[in-house]
C-alpha cells in the first residue's frame, strides 16, 4: 500500500505548479488536506489534493490541470501528515512546485488577483472584498470544493453555481508578468537560476527554471517581493514572448504546454528531444503508426509561431479552425509554416494542436484521473 500512495503522490506532482501560464487555480495547501468529509480519513491527507484536482479537472473539461498551491511553512513538519507526505511537500518547495511562506495571509487571493485564476477555498474572505471587489462582482471566482457523490464537487460563496470561473490578469500582474525576477538569496526555487536549493535537494527534480515559468512577484508596498525569502527582487530585464498551446485528442483538450522564444518544443508519439511532449498515451494504434516520434516542432520568431513538420506521413493546417476536408491545407515533411491566429494543426484525425484560448473541448468528457493508483482504503485507515 505504501508503494501505491507513493505512486499517486507521484501523479499528484505533475499538477501543481507555480507557472502563470498553465495554472488553472490558486489553492491553500494546508486547507485542501484537511477536507476530512470528502473521504471521512484522517485529519489531514495529502491524497485530498488529488481529489480536488479530480473535481477541477471535470469541471474545466480538460485534462492534465494543474493548480497553484501555497504552502504554510508549518506544513512541512505537521505531524498530522505522514513522514513521507512530509517530505513529498519539502521536495516539492525545494523544487519550487509550491510557494512556501511563513505567512501566507491573502497570498492566495494575490495570485488569483494577478492571474485571473479562480480560487478553490472555503474560506469566504469577507473582511478582504473591498481589497479584491471581483470576489463579489465575479461570481464563481472563488468556489468551495465539498462532498459530492463521485468525488468533491463546487459551490461557489457568491451568485450561486459550481464551475470555477477565471477572470482577466489585472493591470499589475501583467506588467509583473513583463520583467524577469532575480531573488538575492541564493537557491531561490521561485526567482534563481533553478530549484534544489533546500534541505531536501538530493530529492527535488532540479530544472532550469524558464524565465518565462516565474510565478508572479508579491507585493510589499508596491515592490515586487520574494514571496518565500520577503527579500527585494531584482529587475531582470524583460520576459520572454510567450504562446500556450494546446494539445486535442478526439476532442479533449488532454495537454496544454508554452512556447517561448528561447525554448521550442517538438509534439509527437514520443519525443526524444528534452521538454518534448508525448501524445503516445493519448492514441489509438492506428494513429501511433501514423503518428511520428517527434512528428511537429513549434517554435516562436518575432511573435509569430512557426511550425516545421519533422515526420514521415507530413501533417495538416486547419485555417482558422475549420473542419472542413476542403479546407485542410497539406503541410509536407520538412515544410514551415506560421500558424495563424485560430489556425490548428493536425497531425493526424482528431489530434489537433493550437492556441490553447482558441481549442475549446467539444466531446463527453472523462478526465485522466491522478488518483488511479490510490488503494481505496488508504484514506479511510486512522494514523496511528
């Protein structure tokens, strides 16, 4: 049992992230794992997470969603957690997947601010309304995961409904969003050169952190502030162009992923090529013959996004998203083309990539869930 939590924690990893741009919603770590009546176990579990990004998933109709937590530093030593729950939370701050904060206070609300995401909380947040007015004026922002028959389910305090509802960045965030960050503590995860700066830097995954990927500052009286160090960051010059883009299968949005100027990527069955994303365990076995290793590279020049089919059968454009046979314009091995605004590419009959705003899901959904490998006592069984 111990080996299958491990492997659920391990799926539970690949949705949190402290990206801008992939995050789907801002969550209060330490809340979301004591949500005893969603499962009736033990006072706090971190297997919740999971539940919740289940619930988000089916809500949002897309798979893959990842969520931005954050993380009281008291959490990575609370004795209600296990010791390898524990250490899965530290590895997680090493590794910069996670806001750490000795005082997290409206930071989740901050973030939600200045990134339009929604807030998963049942917290009402009353005394900070006239700080956020969009936590009455937007209803749906802030929605509270509870008890639902196959799983959490949303309510939202305001307005009534259960889907969570983005709102745009504000006017701060997007300039934020415009610099590069630069934290003068050494390691930082969030504002360095990488993660794996902390106790636990022998587990963390250690990447070089895009600065395209940097969570948005905190403010402090306006300065953009590390929000894990409370140290002044520096200015780092502008932040690369970016695209998100979006990957669809039979009609389900399964992965979303960003393009920047200084890092293309190569889409296909299964990518050699670092960063590359893998469709293989989206396809049918007719597509995985059609389909190449690494079948499309994107990559962003000038703003524009260029496409080169690098595969062997060639691929297609959809121009601004028809359907239509007659409109499907061949793209032939080795050939480039810019991707128009709402153009897709298609790699194969009902594989399609494009802008991720404009690749809506259009088919019943059943969302990959992170909590397949999850024993079904292993929340209902009191620590000792």
């Amino acid at each position: 049992m111990r080996f299958e939590i491990s492997k659920v924690l391990d799926a539970i990893e690949g949705r949190v992230c402290t990206d801008p741009l992939l995050a789907r919603a801002v969550i209060d770590l330490a809340e979301v794992i004591r949500y005893q009546d969603i499962d009736g176990g033990r006072p706090a579990s971190l297997l919740r997470l999971g539940m919740v990004i289940d619930a988000l998933s089916r809500e949002l109709e897309e798979d893959s969603v990842q969520v931005y937590a954050v993380v009281h530093r008291a959490l990575l030593s609370d004795a209600d957690l296990t010791s390898n729950e524990r250490m899965v939370v530290r590895r997680w701050a090493d590794d910069g997947l996670v806001e750490v904060l000795d005082n997290p206070g409206d930071r989740m609300l901050e973030v939600a601010d200045l990134l339009g995401l929604p807030v998963l909380s049942r917290v009402r947040f009353d005394g900070l309304r006239g700080r956020f007015p969009w936590l009455v004026e937007q209803p749906g922002r802030v929605v509270a995961p509870v008890p639902g028959a196959g799983g959490p389910v949303f309510i939202a305090h305001v307005g009534g409904g259960h889907s969570p509802v983005a709102g745009k960045p504000s006017s701060t965030g997007a300039k934020l969003l415009a610099r590069q960050w630069r934290c003068p503590e050494s390691g930082c995860a969030l504002f360095g050169s990488g993660g794996g700066g902390g106790a636990f830097a022998d587990l963390a995954r250690v990447v070089e952190r895009s600065p395209a990927g940097q969570p948005p500052p905190a403010l402090r009286n306006g300065v953009p502030t590390c929000p894990r160090h409370g140290a002044r960051l520096g200015d780092g010059g502008p932040r690369p162009r970016t695209e998100v883009l979006a990957v669809r299968v039979g009609g389900l949005v399964r992965r979303r992923f960003v393009l920047s100027e200084e890092q293309p990527v190569v889409v296909g069955r299964a990518p050699e090529q670092h960063g590359g994303i893998m469709l293989g365990q989206w396809l049918n076995d007719e597509a995985r013959r059609w389909i190449s290793r690494g079948h499309v590279h994107f990559e962003l020049r000038v703003g524009e996004v260029i496409v080169t089919d690098m595969s062997t059968n060639g691929s297609g454009i959809r121009p601004g998203g028809s359907m239509a046979e007659s409109d499907r314009i061949p793209l032939a091995p080795q050939q480039s083309r810019v991707l128009g605004e709402n153009d897709m590419v298609e790699l194969y009959p009902g594989v399609q990539i494009g802008r991720a705003e404009e690749l809506p899901a259009g088919a019943p959904f059943t969302p990959t869930s992170v909590m397949a490998e999850a024993p079904t006592m292993a929340m209902r069984i009191p620590r000792p």
